[in-house]
C-alpha cells in the first residue's frame, strides 16, 4: 500500500486543528475564513489549507458562498428541529433492519454495547478540570452511537444522507455548556434505545429514541436562545 504524501498528512493534521477550533469556539459559527489568516495560525501553506477547508465543506461543516468565501456554518432555531425532525425520521425508519442486523452480528452488538460502556467510563470522569480531549471524546462517543445504528441499517444511501446532516455540527454549540448530569442522563438514553434494540423491542427503541432526540433537541435550542440573548 502506498505511504501518504506529506501534502495529504498536512492536509489532515490542519484539518483537524480546525475541526478542533470550531468545536471549541476559536472560530466561531458564521465567522469569515480568511485563508491567509489560517496559514499564518496553522504554520501551513495554502494547499493543505484549501484541502481541508474543502473537506470541512464536505462534511457541512464550513460554507461555501460563491464570490463570498467560506464560513463557519451557523446553526439556527429552525435548522435545528427541521434537522432533529428529519434525523429521527431516518433513524426510526429503520430500526426492523437495526433489530435484525443486531441478532445477527454479534461484532455490532459488541461495538454498540462498547460505545455506551466506555462513554459512560468518560463522562463519569468529567470535572471542571478536565482535559479537552476527554469532552471531545465523549462527543465522538455520542456520535459514534447514532452512526452505529445507521450503519446496522444497512442502506449505503441512508448513511450518505446522515453524514451530510452531520450531528458534529451540534458538537460547537454544547461544548462545555451542558451539565455532567444531562451528559450522563443522554448515555442512559442511547443504553435504553440498546436494551430494546437488542431484546428484539422495536416500539420500546422507537420511544426511547423519540425522548432521546426530543430531550437533545430542547437543549440545543435553549443554548441557542440564551446564546441570542448573550
């Protein structure tokens, strides 16, 4: 197999420090890129910039507006329940095929029960003081959960359609501004969602997953307000 290039292990490493940067507000929803601004802050030159930026686009993270430049995408009150609406009408549609995939595959009962057990282990380790690595590792966690149903879905569309909506998005606007109780409270959530999974209980999974969004979805919008109002 061929050894990446240094242009593309650039690339990835500037990715990532901007990725990291929206997460924690360093650069913040609908601020203006300006690359040369990002090559100077990133030691980098143009190219891997672009490459990244490109890939931030991709993944609905970054804006492109012709002739404008790119932002950092913002998140309004509308965007987010039109977004949470349609997230749990894909991943409720599905849960039969998620049932069975689960019954049959004991490597994603396995990753599923991992990704509830070790986030768990994260958040209960949480303080003030924590590194920032660890909340972001938690967030990967909580994403991680809803992929994982997605891909036991097993429609290669589906999964095409959910990165595009991008939970990841949601990350820079909860980050640091949830309680420890509420995290804990949304992992207890995604193992209720699991035990119906796994016991075969496609309406138990339906309404866990129903309160689960709904409860994810209230607490992004009351970021947003009291955001708005700050």
């Amino acid at each position: 197999m061929e050894r990446p290039t240094s242009k593309i292990t650039l690339a990835e490493s500037v990715y990532e420090r901007i990725r990291r940067d929206i997460i924690t507000n360093q650069l913040k929803p609908g601020e203006k890129i300006n690359i040369r601004e990002l090559s100077a802050r990133y030691e980098a030159s143009e190219t891997p910039i672009r490459l990244a930026l490109n890939r931030l686009a991709s993944e609905n993270i970054i804006e492109h507006f012709p002739r404008q430049g790119m932002r950092v995408k913002s998140l309004n009150i509308n965007l987010c329940e039109e977004t949470f609406d349609l997230r749990l009408m894909l991943e409720s549609y599905y849960l039969s095929n998620v049932i069975m995939t689960l019954n049959t595959n004991e490597a994603m009962r396995l990753a599923l029960r991992r990704n509830v057990e070790d986030n768990l282990e994260i958040v209960h380790r949480l303080t003030p003081d924590s590194p920032l690595d660890d909340y972001l590792v938690n967030y990967e966690y909580d994403i991680g959960f809803h992929h994982l149903l997605i891909k036991c879905s097993g429609n290669k569309l589906l999964m095409d359609l959910y990165q595009f909506l991008n939970p990841f998005l949601y990350i820079n606007y909860v980050y640091n501004k949830q309680s420890k109780e509420r995290l804990l409270t949304g992992i207890q959530e995604h193992q209720e969602i699991m035990e119906h999974l796994l016991n075969g209980n496609e309406e138990g999974a339906r309404q866990a997953l129903t309160t689960h969004l709904a409860n994810s979805k209230r607490v992004i919008i009351s970021i947003l307000k009291i955001d708005n109002i700050l």
